[in-house]
C-alpha cells in the first residue's frame, strides 16, 4: 500500500467532546447543524414511522434529527450508491451532511473519482467503525435485542458476533476522508460522551458555536493496530473455508453453481454504476442459431452457463474500486459468499496497483494511470 | 374442466419422473420435435438449471419435477426465441405457472411459438430457494417425500395457495399425474402439436382421464377456498396507502423481483431509466415537504407502477417473493391484485394462445359502473368503499 499521505497540519487532531453518548451526541451535533442553518440537510439512518425499520433518510428539519439512528449497524443500502444518485445530475447547491460507514464513503470516493457524483457542499462523517448487521437480520428482526451486545463489543474493539462477516474480515474500519470521525472503537466511554475528530478546517469552522468541550488528541494507533490484527486474523480464518481458499476455475465453477442470473449483487453493488450492464445489452442475447449450434456440439446446452462469465466480467470490473462493504453477499437470493470473493480479488488486484480504492481523491484511478515503469516484469 | 377430453396412458413403473422421462425419450427419439428444455441438476449438484437437451445420455438425468425454481422457464424460452422461431423444433416441459407466462410473454411477442411444444405437468410446487439451500440434501427428500403426499406445506407460499397447479388450456400437452401412482402417466394433448406428438410415439387417446379429473377438481377446490382465504386476509393488512407502505418497508429497492419476474420483460424498466433520476434541489423540496425523504426514493411508486404494468399478466408464480433479499411477500400482495384485476377483466392467463390481452382489447360495453360514477349518472355507485 501507498505511504499515507503526510499529515495535512503538523499538530494533533482538534477533537469535540460532547457529554452525551455516541449516538445522542452525534445526533446533537445533527441538530445543531440544521438549528443554525450550516447545513441545508442531513442523510443518516432513520428509524421509519410505518414500523420502525431502519432506513435511510434526508431530512431537513432539526425537529426531525430526534428519529434518526445514525449509528445504527445495518446498512440497508450501500450509501454510496444513493448520494450518487442525488448528486449525479448536479452537484449538492447548498450544504448537506452525510453520516455514512467507512466502506461507504471510500465507495463515495470512487465513484466521484469515476464522474458518478460530487463531493461539494458535503460534510461528511464516518466513525471508526465496528461493522453492521446482516440483511437477513433485519428480516428477522433480531437486531434491536443484540444492540446492547454491539455497544459492548464497540467499546472494548473486539470483534462482534454475528455482525456481516466482510466486516468481521475488514482492516479500512478508520475513516480516510471523513471530515468529521466519530471515535467508536475501543472507546471505553461511548456510552457517556462523544468523542468527534475534527479532521479538516471545514469541520472545525463548522462546529463553530456549538457547545461541548474542544481538545486535540489522536486516534490512539496501538489500539487501532490491535483491532487491525484481530481482524486480519479473522479474515484469513473466513478465507480459509473449503470453497475460498484456491478460487481456481473449479472452485469458481463450484461456488457460483448456484447462481440464478438475477444480477442482483450488481445492483446493489456501489463499483457498479453501470447504466445499462453489458449482460443486459443486446450483445449478450442470443439468436436461435447460437443454441441450434451449441447443441449440435455437446448435445445439451445450459441456459444458465452465463452465470460464471458474468461473474468473472464483473469481478474483473468492479476490482479496482470494490471497498469490501459485503452488499453484493447481503443480497443474492441463493447465499453465494459473494463478499470473500471481492475481498480476495479485489484485495490482490488492488494490493498490485499499489491502490487502496477509496482513500484519497487526488489518487487517479490505477487502470486510468499509466506509469511507464509499471509491471516490468510482465512487460 | 372440460369432460371430453381424452388422455393416453403411459405405464411408469411407479416412478412418475422416470415415466415422463421416457416419454420424451421416445418422443425425441421418434423425431416429435428436435430438442428439449427442461430443469436439470447442475453440475456441482447443489442447485437447478434449465438444459436444452437432444443428447439421451444427458436426458437421463434430467429432473421435470426439481425442487426449486431458480430461473421462471418463461424467461429461458423467451431468451432462446425472441429474436424469431429458430430450425429447431423444440419440447418445453415446464410447471403450469411457466406454461402461462410463455403464453402471456407470447402474447407480448417475446416468446415465438411456432416451433415450440409447450408441455405441462401436475406441479406439486417448488420449494423456497432459501430453505433448500440450506440444506441441499435435506431439500431433495423433503421435496420428494412432500411431491409424493401432495403435501404444499414446504412449499413457496404461493404453491400453497396455488389453484392452477394442473392443465392450463392454451398448452400443446398436459401430463397427468395427480392420483396417478401406481397406473403411470396420463398424456393429455390440448393442441393439434399435442395430437401429433402422441401419434408419433404411437400412442391411441381413451376415455381414461375421468379419475384424474376428480382428483384435479378436488385439489382445485380445496386450493380456491385456501387462496381466497389468503387473499382475504392480506387485504384488510394492505389497504389503504400507510398499510401499503408498512407492507413494503423493509424494501431496499434492488428491483430484483422484476428482473426475475417472467412477464417484465422491459429491457429498460421506466423506474432504472434517466426519467427516475432527479436534481438534487428535487430531492431537497421533497424532503422538506414530507419530514424527511426516504433513500432509497420512490420505492413505493415502483411497486404500484410495476402492479400497474404487469399485475393483468401476473401468473403468481412467486418468483419474486424468493428473490427479495428482505423477504418481503410480494408475491401474495401481486396475486392478490392480480386476481382482482384478472377477474374484472373476466381473463383467464394461459386459457388460449388465441385470446388477446385485455388491454389491447376494447369493448364498448365495458365497465359500465366505473364510467357512470364517474359522470355522476349513476348515483347508487357514489360513496362505496370498493
């Protein structure tokens, strides 16, 4: 990986401390911003009037902040995917802040990066982050009952059972371009006071007047390296299982085997921003010819054999700039471990580059940058 | 059901699949047609696809009654036929929800009939892909020892409830096998094709289909009663728009259960396209007008839109309900509309390849009610909660 960029300034980070938990406190910085007219809206969770599912929302009332849950561990929608599409037609015209999980935001990143949204008028802040639920949790419902479990676990930096196993296996839980960082990770004193990194001048201007107490300290880095370790740990452990481990052409065969087609982990995905996926273009639909030929080379033809090509086109698209984030696995109907797949192709493309998607706007993207002295020994 | 229909019988040896894997063995082998789709195990073993077969060796192992449906067949022939009829005369053996979403997409003008043979079969219903495929093993006997009894309880909800489990009408052959065990196959033809196919394989109709008939009517019956009840009961939970919402709540708006849907079949669906997409300032205004805007937006409009579009062609196959990640029941809440709709319009889907859609038919005579209530002729109609 790159060397981190040098330090924007030379001293500690400005941090904000509200006597609150976490959660109250962020939401009382939410407030504030929207009382004092600094932004024009905020995007977080929210719970929903209807029956209390978790969902996104923009709101634009600071009566309205009182029902959102900006730190709730469930990520129904991968963040990313939806401020492109409010920012795609035109940037943000007035001031808006956007409460989104690491993975998220380095997705966000990305896609700017592709022209696919804008950064302006946004503030954004990202916590360090200890992972969210699945799905299929919240189909459940089960979540709420293992909040007190999730908040221990926070506090201490361990890892948290049942939590999405990408995120179990995830080393980028630091926020890299956050303006705001919520410190979550072992944070003994989540449940009493709010801890926010104020990382750029936009932060600390906008703060300005609100009440709480102003220090300057870092993330405590052997904590971090700690959690990092443990989850390394986990991750190769989950990567381990029989049909990750090779992901040679016939593990592949072998775990997609259960593909049905739907594309969905491309819809859900944040790297796939596609308007119109090349298998549902034309050049993907076949003429009758095309099957009176297969068959009359093998005698049967399986009108699901697509499925592997996609996948493999998809991987090989989405490589570079996929953040991990598990919402591809979340959301395919037959349970494919889609999430290890990205990670260990993503990760080993990526760690090839050089490039850590996500992590910073000015780095061009690696298949955009020619560098003429790049893989010498393949040349 | 009509009574006058005739049926052949073919022996089975007390094994149904097997007997109707013979039949298309002795079908392909007397040139009835050149090919043909049907589900088969994959190769890694865990899950079904459907395979275009000629070769027998391949036929042999392919499974007409698989325990789950990961792909609407309706789908695979309209991806084989839609850019035209092909030299290969192909046999379809579908479940009787895939027969009439190929007639429905036919009539579309996405699927080319002309040389194909659609076949059903009695359907015992297919197993939600969730609950297979957590046990793949356990899967394969529940299903069978289920399929044999005719017991729907593991099956998708919507099999549970389902009234069309048999012959459909606009078919070319319907195999018999409900009640059926120890007698073998009933081959039944409902088009000249059918005729044909039988007379290849040299087999004679009889007026044997009496039994199997009772045995349909009664299921058929008993499954009416289940899906009215059902119906029922979700309305009063659905009604109105709040309920509608409440119902889809959970939604994350992926749009997966029209991509698996057999009669969307819009290569652009109007809720992806650039009209959906709007300015930021657009999406401020809403938000400020309703407390806050959801995100995903118009989640609730693409269901209604979609009901609108296909919910007079929906064949409640609950392809749909097993592909929503948030398990939402989106299947029963389509079938529920789409009875309503398909009842009003007196349409019965897959009934005949011949009788057009409702809405590209106009009869003056039409919908009376509506139009006088609305002009106010008819004051008897004004202030009903229906």
């Amino acid at each position: 990986m790159r060397e981190s960029l040098p330090d924007r300034r030379a001293r500690m980070t400005k941090v904000l401390s509200i006597d609150k938990s976490a959660e109250e406190g962020l939401k009382e910085l939410l407030k504030f911003l929207l009382e004092n007219g600094k932004v024009k809206g905020v995007i977080a969770l929210r719970k929903m009037g209807e029956d209390g599912t978790i969902s996104y929302s923009l709101i634009t009332s600071p009566e309205d902040v009182g029902s959102t849950m900006p730190l709730f561990p469930l990520m129904p929608v991968n963040l990313a995917k939806q401020l492109s599409r409010l920012t795609l037609l035109e940037s943000a015209t007035e001031p808006i802040a956007v409460v989104m999980r690491p993975c998220e935001l380095r997705a966000f990143i990305e896609l700017v990066k592709r022209t696919q949204g804008s950064l302006e008028n946004i503030l954004f802040i990202s916590s360090t982050c200890g992972g969210v639920y699945p799905l299929k949790m919240a189909v459940e419902g089960n979540i709420e009952e293992s909040l007190p479990e999730y908040w221990k676990g926070l506090g201490k930096g361990e890892l948290i059972p049942n939590t999405r196993l990408a995120c179990q296996a995830c080393q980028y839980f630091v926020p890299y371009t956050a303006d705001i960082t919520v410190s979550l990770l072992s944070n003994k004193e989540i449940d009493k006071e709010t801890t926010l990194l104020l990382n750029t001048e936009k932060a600390e201007a906008i703060v300005e007047g609100i009440s709480g107490k102003f220090s300057e300290r870092d993330l405590d880095t052997a904590k971090i390296e700690q959690i990092r370790s443990k989850r390394k740990t986990e991750k190769e452990k989950l990567s381990d299982e029989p049909e990750l481990k090779n992901l040679g052409i016939d593990d592949i065969t072998k775990t997609f085997s259960r593909c049905i087609g739907c594309r969905n982990c491309s819809k859900v995905c944040p790297a796939c921003y596609c308007h119109v996926c090349f298998f549902e273009t034309e050049t993907s639909q076949y003429e009758p010819v095309y099957y009176e030929r297969e068959l009359q080379k093998t005698g049967c033809v399986n009108m699901l054999s697509d499925t592997i090509y996609y996948h493999l086109v998809r991987l090989f698209h989405v490589s570079t700039s996929c953040t991990a984030c598990g919402q591809c696995a979340d959301a395919c109907p037959a349970d494919i471990p889609l999430w290890a797949i990205s990670l260990k192709m993503g990760e080993s493309v990526q760690k090839t580059f050089d490039y850590l998607p996500g992590k910073d706007i000015e780095e061009g993207l690696p298949i955009t940058t020619f560098l003429p002295e790049e893989f010498a020994g393949v040349v | 059901m009509t009574t006058n229909r005739k049926g052949a019988l073919l022996p089975a040896g007390g094994n149904l699949q097997q007997g109707i894997l013979d039949f298309i063995k002795q079908a392909l082998k007397q040139s009835a047609f050149d090919a043909v789709l049907m589900p088969s195990r994959v190769p890694a073993g865990d899950s079904f696809a459907y395979f275009l077969i000629q070769s027998e060796a391949v036929l042999g192992g392919a499974t007409p009654l698989s325990p789950i449906m990961p792909v609407q067949g309706a789908r695979v022939i309209s991806s084989i036929t839609r850019h035209g009829k092909g030299k290969n005369r192909i046999a379809v053996i579908t479940r009787p929800c895939e027969a009439r979403a190929t007639i429905e997409l036919s009539k579309l003008g996405q699927i080319d009939l002309e040389n194909i043979t659609v076949i059903t079969m009695d359907c015992p219903g297919v197993m939600p892909m969730s609950d297979y495929f957590k046990d793949t093993g356990k899967g394969d006997r529940v299903f069978e020892d289920a399929s044999q009894n005719w017991n729907s309880q593991p099956m998708r909800p919507l099999c549970q409830i389902c009234d069309n489990f048999s012959s459909v009408g606009g078919e070319d052959l319907h195999i018999g096998i409900i009640g059926m065990e120890s007698d073998g196959i009933l081959l039944i033809p409902c088009s000249l094709k059918g005729e044909n196919t039988l007379s290849k394989i040299g087999l004679s109709l009889g007026d044997n289909i009496a039994d199997w008939e009772a045995s349909v009517s009664k299921l058929t019956d008993e499954r009416k009663k289940k899906r009215n009840q059902s119906n029922e009961g979700l309305r009063s939970d659905i009604r109105g728009i709040d309920r509608l919402l409440q119902a889809f709540s959970k939604c994350i708006n992926c749009h997966n259960c029209m991509r698996v849907c057999p009669i969307c079949y819009c290569r652009q669906c109007n809720f992806d396209s650039d009209k959906m997409k709007f300015s930021f300032d657009d999406y401020i205004t809403r938000g400020e007008a309703r407390n806050g805007l959801r995100i995903p937006t118009d989640m609730l409009l693409f269901h209604i839109g979609r009901m609108l579009h296909m919910s007079l062609s929906c064949v409640s196959c609950g392809m749909c309900e097993d592909a929503c990640p948030m398990a939402i029941p989106v299947s029963q809440i389509f079938t529920l509309v789409g009875d309503k709709n398909q009842e009003a319009f007196d349409y019965i889907l897959g009934r005949s390849v011949d009788e057009p859609l409702p809405l590209t038919t106009f009869e003056e005579e039409e919908f009376l009610e509506v139009e006088q209530s609305y002009a106010g002729v008819s004051p008897g109609q004004e202030g009903q909660d229906d």
